[in-house]
C-alpha cells in the first residue's frame, strides 16, 4: 500500500478531479486540489453516466449519493426523423446492469464529489489558478497569485485546455470537426425516461430527462463550415436555435421553444496523446484525450482513469512504473472510446437516399433485435474497470441488477 501519506496535488475540481482526489485520499494520501474558480460550480447542462462509469462511482462510496438526486434511470434511447417519428427503440435492458445507466445533473454529480472528496480529507482549495508546471522527480507548481508548491506528484486534472499537459506532451492542434453544438436544459414534461435522438440532414437533437424528469437535457448539433473557439461557456440566442432547426417537425420544434439559457461550442477532434506522463507529473481526463460528445462517455473515460490512476499508485513504491501501467492500461481502451465518438457524428445527418437507406436499416434492427445495438456497446458499457475492488463499506453498494 503505497499511496499512504504520499503527498499529491491535483489540479482541477473537476469530474476528473474531484474523483482521482477522493480515490486517492481512500487509499491513503494526502490529497490538494487546487481549482481556479473561487466556487465549485458546474455549467447548466445533463450529464450521462453509463454502468462503466458509475463502477467507479459505486466503488468510492458515491453511488448512493448520485441516486439520491434523483437521477433518472436511462430505458432507452428512441431514434427519431425530423418531424419526431419513431425510427427505432434501443432498450438498455440489453445492458449487464440495466439500473446503472443515469441521466445526471452535472451541478448535482460535481456537488456529491465534492462532498464525498472533503469527507475523505481532501483539501480543495478554490481560487488557484495554476500557471505553469516543471516535471521532475519533485515538481514545481507555480500559482497565478505567486504561490509556489513543490509536491510529491502532480495530477492534471484541468480539463480541454489543460496547463499541466504542457509539462508532460506537445499538444498537436485540434481540427474543427465541421460542426456547432447548443446546449439547454427546459423544463420536463410527462414523457418516458428516454433519451432521444432527433435526425436531419446537416443537424440533429439529443435531449434526455434530468431531475426526476422535472427538466430535460437538450444538445442540438448543426453542421458548419467555419468556427474559431473551442469553449463551453459561449453564451447564444435561442432564436439562433430556434432558427437553425426552423425545418424539423413540430415536436422538436416545440422542445427548442422552452429553451432560453443557450450555450454554444464548436465541436473540435484531437489526437489522443501518446505521452500521459513526465517525471512526476500525470495528466487524466479531457486534459489527455478530450473527445467528441457523439458517445457521451468524456467524463465516464475521466473516471475510469481516476480508478486506474490511484489503484497503480497504489500498487507500487515505483512511480515510474505506476504511471507507465496506468497510461498502457488506459491507452487503448481511450483510443477506441474517442473513435466511435467520431465515428457516430455522420450517421445523425445523413439527408436523401442515405438517408432513406439508414433510416430503414434502423427501423428493421430496431423492430427485428432491439436489444443488437445496446449489445454491441457492451464492451464499452459493461467493461469495469475496479474488477469489483470496493474502497468503502459494502453497506451502501447497489443490488439492483434489473430494470
Ligand atoms: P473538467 O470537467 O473540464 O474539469 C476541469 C477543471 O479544472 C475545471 O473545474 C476547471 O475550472 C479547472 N481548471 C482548469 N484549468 C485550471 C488551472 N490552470 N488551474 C486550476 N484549475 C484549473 N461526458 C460524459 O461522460 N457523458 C455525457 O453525457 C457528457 N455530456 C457532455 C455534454 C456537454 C455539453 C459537454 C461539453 C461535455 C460532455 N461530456 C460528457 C464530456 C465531459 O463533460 C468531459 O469529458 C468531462 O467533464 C471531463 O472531465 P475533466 O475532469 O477531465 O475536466
């Protein structure tokens, strides 16, 4: 057990963060996280969290508090045509743990974090904004406010424009994908606990309940020749929305007339890094391979790495050896994550016989094998990567094993 008494710094109270903190001071250390924000506070927007990733939640003793907010179960994902008929239905009972699919509130997941990290002795310092990062055996942290800090192991966990990364690779530039992406979140209505893929040529619309099905998610992506910033926090009209998606049908039409706080982003791919680590530095999360929303799994990957991380830290008195096992163990699994994600953006927008082509393919799978496509994700949804491990009391784990 050799993470006890190591004394770790991680930077950002992020998803990422905030999960490798709580795992890390559970198995010993004595953890900081340094986050630039002077409060823990998340964008408005709805977070998936498959099986894979509520493993880990599950193992570090959250589980519970994550239901507790009432985080809907997810039934199914229904693909849907422009004017909102149904092209198929995917269950998700075809899942090993058909329960552990949830529709979060993103506010709601970083405050049980945050809560859970504090109670295992995690120091989160807010207001500190890293500048630059040294590696070496003992790394040199320097803060915007002059504060220097020299600790036994660096953890970047800051997210798409990471300044921890800048220690460890040379980040090659991303491209922009082509498209834009809004994101809302409206007030519920009395649908099923359904996720919904709404499909058009050059645009579609995910939306999903949150809350107990108070309020649903939006993210409504459209096609685009040119754009210049890759940021989450850009503020948009919901007339520009409204406008962008004038020609869909009037169900998601009527969806997009409740919304009113836009955001918008541009959708960029990036290279999945080859180097996650330098002396004692190590990056995790959107800080080594941000990926594109199209599989909703950027913070599940953020988790399953936090697991790793820790539990290889923990493993050996060798940091070099930690570090080179977790980026191999995760290195694969990452690549493949982030390439379906980019794969799946064509096949919302296909318009003309394509289309018709795809549409029908769908329909037929949807009707003929229902639970096919849930099924051929299993490797990505059913994988875990604790092997069972738990880090708290089996009395709050989870028995539920059917829908
Ligand atoms: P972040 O969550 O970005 O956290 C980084 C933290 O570091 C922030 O708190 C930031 O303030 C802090 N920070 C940054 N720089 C510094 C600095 N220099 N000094 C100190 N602190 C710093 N993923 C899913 O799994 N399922 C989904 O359904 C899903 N939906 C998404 C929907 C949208 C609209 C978007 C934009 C993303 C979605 N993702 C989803 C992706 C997911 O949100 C990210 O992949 C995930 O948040 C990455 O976690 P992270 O901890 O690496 O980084």
């Amino acid at each position: 057990m050799s993470c006890r008494n190591r004394d770790i710094l991680v930077v950002g109270a992020g998803i990422g963060g905030l999960t490798v903190a709580r795992a890390l001071a559970l198995r010993g250390a004595n953890v900081t996280v340094l986050e630039q924000a002077d409060a823990i506070r998340e964008v408005g927007a709805g977070i998936q969290i498959s099986p894979n990733g509520l493993a880990v939640l599950r193992a570090i003793g959250v589980e519970e508090a994550v239901r507790n907010t009432g985080a809907p179960v997810a039934k199914a994902l229904v693909l849907r045509d422009r004017n909102g008929r149904g092209l198929a239905r995917f269950p998700f009972s075809g899942l090993k743990r058909p329960r552990d699919y949830l529709f979060l509130h993103r506010a709601d997941l970083i405050d049980v974090l945050a809560d859970a990290a504090r109670e295992a002795g995690v120091n989160i310092r807010l207001g500190k904004r890293v500048e630059k990062v040294e590696p070496g055996g003992r790394p040199q942290v320097h803060l915007a406010d002059g504060e220097s800090l020299s600790p036994e192991l660096v953890v970047g966990a800051d997210g798409l424009h990471s300044v921890v990364s800048q220690a460890v690779l040379r980040r090659e530039e991303p491209f922009f994908t082509g498209q834009v992406a809004w994101r809302a979140i409206v007030t519920g209505d009395d649908r099923p606990f359904e996720a919904e893929l709404y499909m058009a040529p050059g645009r579609h619309i995910v939306t999903y309940p949150l809350c107990d099905g108070r309020l649903r998610n939006i993210v409504a992506v459209e096609e685009r020749a040119d754009w210049t910033t890759e940021s989450w926090s850009r503020k948009d009209s919901p007339q520009a929305l409204r406008a962008a998606f004038s020609s869909l049908g009037s169900r998601p039409r009527a969806l997009l007339e409740r919304a009113e706080n836009i955001n918008i982003w541009g959708l960029f791919r990036h290279r999945v890094a080859d180097k996650w680590h330098a002396g004692h530095v190590v990056i995790l999360g959107d800080a080594v391979h941000p990926t594109l929303p199209f599989l909703a799994q950027g913070a599940c990957m953020a988790i399953e790495d936090a697991w790793v991380l820790a539990k290889k830290l923990d493993d050996t008195s060798d940091t070099r050896t930690a570090l080179d096992s977790y980026q191999s163990i995760r290195m694969a699994r990452v690549k493949k994550t982030v390439h379906t994600a980019s794969g799946n953006a064509w096949r919302f927008h296909l318009g003309g016989p394509l289309a018709l082509g795809v549409n029908l393919g769908m329909r037929v799978a949807g009707v003929a094998y229902p639970s096919v496509m849930t099924r051929t994700f299993s490797w990505l949804y059913d994988h875990d990567v604790t092997e069972g491990e738990t880090l708290v009391p089996q009395a709050s784990r989870s028995t539920q094993t059917g829908t």
